[in-house]
C-alpha cells in the first residue's frame, strides 16, 4: 500500500504560517490543479496543503498567489476544534515542493 501524491497547479491561496497550541507551527496554502483535458467536467479542482518541516515551511513561505509550484507529499484527514465545533479537513501533507517551470518558460 502507499500513500504518495504529486501535484502541479497555482498557489491559490497565499501561504500564512500557523502556531497550533501545541506549539508547533505549520505553513497552510491552497494549489489549484487544473483536470485533464477531456475530463467530463472541465476545470479546476483546490486543495489545501500543510507543511510542517522548518526548512520547508521558509520555502513555501515565499510563493505568491499565481505562481506555479510541483509538491510532493501524503494525504491526511485531521480533525481540529474550533468555535463552530469539530471540522474534519482532508489535505496534503507536503514533503517536497519547489517552484514549477513550465516548458513554456524560459529557463
């Protein structure tokens, strides 16, 4: 069995660095992933990302809205509180991200 996703899409959401009140801080964004070509609904789909590691989380930091970016991780389903009671969230746990260069783009 593995757990393994790898996505290209644009940050959608600038990243915003997070202290939870166990201490530990995340970097949270969201990517939109544009579908296949010939998808039965064309389109995009959002996903929210995590990153937790402090090297990568000052990486991530950095990308801006628009930009294209490759990330490389595991899905998880976390289930935090908050005022509106418990939220249960799916998202990708990122390991691995860099800034994409399309084929397009000079290099």
């Amino acid at each position: 069995m593995t757990n393994e996703v790898r996505l290209v899409g644009r940050v959608s959401r600038r990243p915003e660095e997070r202290v939870l009140p166990s201490g530990d801080k995340v970097v949270s964004f969201r990517l939109s992933v544009p579908r296949p070509g010939g998808s039965a609904r064309p389109g995009s789909d959002w996903v929210d990302c995590a990153v937790w590691s402090a090297r990568l989380r000052r990486t991530v930091a950095r990308w801006v809205v628009g930009e294209q970016v490759e990330v490389s991780g595991a899905l998880r389903r976390r289930v935090f509180r908050s005022g509106a009671g418990v939220v249960p969230l799916v998202e990708i746990e990122v390991a691995e991200g860099r800034r994409a260069v399309s084929r397009a783009d000079p290099a």
